[in-house]
C-alpha cells in the first residue's frame, strides 16, 4: 500500500512537473506562426481555462501594424539579444530623449500616443521593439531579465547622439521591470525614469496569473518559475523588482491602476518603499493593467510633465 502511494505521488509529481515545462515554454517563447492569441485569464470560461492549464498559453509573436504619425527613422541595432528594430525621432533644440519600451505580448507599435506626448514636451524619442517581438530577433521573451540589455542598448545609443542632453526610461509592466533590472544590475545611470505597473517578482506574476483563472497558485506557479528559469538559462526567483529598486537612484515616477489583477498594490508599495533615490507617485482609480492615458489622460500627462519638470531641474 504505501508503495502504492508513493507511485502514485510520484506520478502526480512528474505530471505537475511536465505541465509546468510546457506552461513555461509557452509563456517565454513566441510562436512563429500567425494564429489567434491565448486571451486574459479572467475573460476565459471554465473549459478554456481547463484547457489552458493543460497546454499552456498561445502566444504569436506580436508586431502592430500601426506607425507613427510623426517623423521618424527605422533603425537596427545589433545588442547582446540580436538585432533591435527601433524607431527614432528626434526633435529640433531637444530638452533630451526619452527610450519607451512595451509590455509582454506587445511591441512598440502600442506606445505611439505616448511616445507622441513626449514629442509635445520637447523630447526626442526612441521607440524600442526589445528582443523576441515586433521586427526585432528571436522569439524568446524571459518578462523584463534578458530584456533589461536591450534596455542598455537602447541607452547606449542615446548617450551617442547627444551626450550632454538627459536620457529618460519610460516602460510599461515587462519594459518597467526591464528599465529595473538595467539600472539595478547593468548600471544604466539615466536622468529620470518613469514606470507604469511593473510586477514585484517573476513568482508573484505567475501567482497573479494562476488566482486570475481561479487556480491554486502552489505549487505550479513555483514549478512554472523554475523551469522558465531552467529553460532559458537564469535564476528566475530571484528575478525582483525591490532587490533592483534598492539599488537605484535615479529620480523615478511609479504609476499604477487601483483595479490591476496582474499586479498588486502591495507589489507597488513595496516597488515604491525600495526605491533608493528620488521618487514620486500616482496611483489611478479604477484602472487595471492597461494605458493609463485610456482612462485619465489629463492627470496621466499632468503627472509625468511635473515629475520631469521636477527631476530634470534638480529641484527635488
């Protein structure tokens, strides 16, 4: 009997083990192919998401079909990921530049009203596709760790362009925790950055996901975190936003939408509390995971424009 039993555990053991790879393979490598994508886990019915536990989730490549609206140029730059599609626009007498980087599942087709804002403040700036989406390389997405180099290189070149003019961070959930761990491990030392929901840790994301779908979040969402690590080559636990926020002492403005499923508010509190350096913050009612500017435009532009007035000047 207790043999029995220990087949049997061991079997169960294996079976979660085998899902968990297949969940983390999915969830950080895109698929070639065209095809619809897996939807939110709370717009999924009971079956869906029977089914979605068993096979993982699907994910195309993203790219957008949609362009600036303002002048700009194609560049490809080569980074430690492979090359980097980008589109850049520069400004006449720039007050400096501003480095925009998207969300898991996106490209940098989604942060064109943003990127447009930014142009209406005075700043050049440079929309990124990171590594694994859009037109550039590979179709790996490891949610903000490998990404922070395209972060750096995106940097880099900024730095290049016009040396003494200030270089701002805008990122979006993966591309904030991207911007986090660049500065926090990579030593990327930018004027100011500005981050709109990004998660506290690899495991606290993929437990938001699992409570999403109404899944006890133990033990796959540990099991999930492992093997993405495993598979893609880094210690996926310690994948943190506050060991990155400790480190850092650029000015900073943290945004955050009270009604976020994917990310708490403790998350952001704790973000917030760990971040070493000037810091401002806006939380927006009634918003979850999604453009802030979509529901509160004004106060969304009034935050950002005082928190780079404030920054950019030193008077903090």
């Amino acid at each position: 009997m207790k043999r029995r039993i220990g087949l049997i555990l061991l079997g169960l053991f294996l079976l979660l083990n085998i899902v968990a790879f297949n969940h983390a393979w999915h969830f950080t490598h895109f698929r070639g192919e065209a095809g619809p994508r897996t939807s939110s886990p709370e717009k999924l019915s009971v079956a869906a998401k029977l089914g979605l536990l068993l096979t993982g989730v699907a994910n195309p490549k993203p790219t957008g079909a949609a362009v600036p609206a303002f002048p700009y140029q194609t560049l490809a730059l080569d980074g430690p990921n492979g090359r980097l599609e980008m589109w850049y626009s520069p400004v006449e007498a720039p007050k400096g530049s501003v480095a925009l980087f998207h969300g898991y599942t996106s490209d940098k087709s989604r942060l064109l009203t943003e990127a447009a804002f930014f142009r209406s403040l005075g700043y050049s700036t440079l929309l990124v596709d990171m590594s694994g989406a859009g037109n550039s390389a590979g179709y790996r997405c490891t949610v903000g760790y490998y990404e922070a180099a395209d972060v750096a290189t995106a940097f880099q070149f900024l730095q290049q362009q016009r040396p003494a003019t200030p270089i701002v961070l805008y990122g979006v959930s993966m591309g904030a925790m991207a911007i986090l761990r660049a500065e926090g491990e990579l030593g990327i030392r930018p004027a100011a950055a500005i981050m709109e929901c990004p998660y506290g840790s690899l495991l606290e994301t993929a437990q938001n996901r699992f409570r999403a779908m109404g899944v006890p979040a133990f033990p796959l969402a540990n099991l999930l975190v492992f093997w993405g690590g495993a598979q893609n080559g880094f210690w996926a636990f310690g994948h943190d936003a506050r060991r990155y926020a400790r480190r850092i002492p650029t000015p900073t403005l943290l945004l955050y939408g009270l009604a976020d499923q994917r990310v708490t508010r403790r998350e952001t509190d704790d973000i917030f509390a760990a971040l070493a350096g000037f810091k401002q913050r806006h939380y927006f009612p009634g918003a979850g995971h999604e453009p802030y500017w979509l529901r509160s435009s004004t106060v969304w532009q009034q935050q950002i424009q005082t928190f780079l007035n404030r920054a950019l000047s030193g008077q903090q």
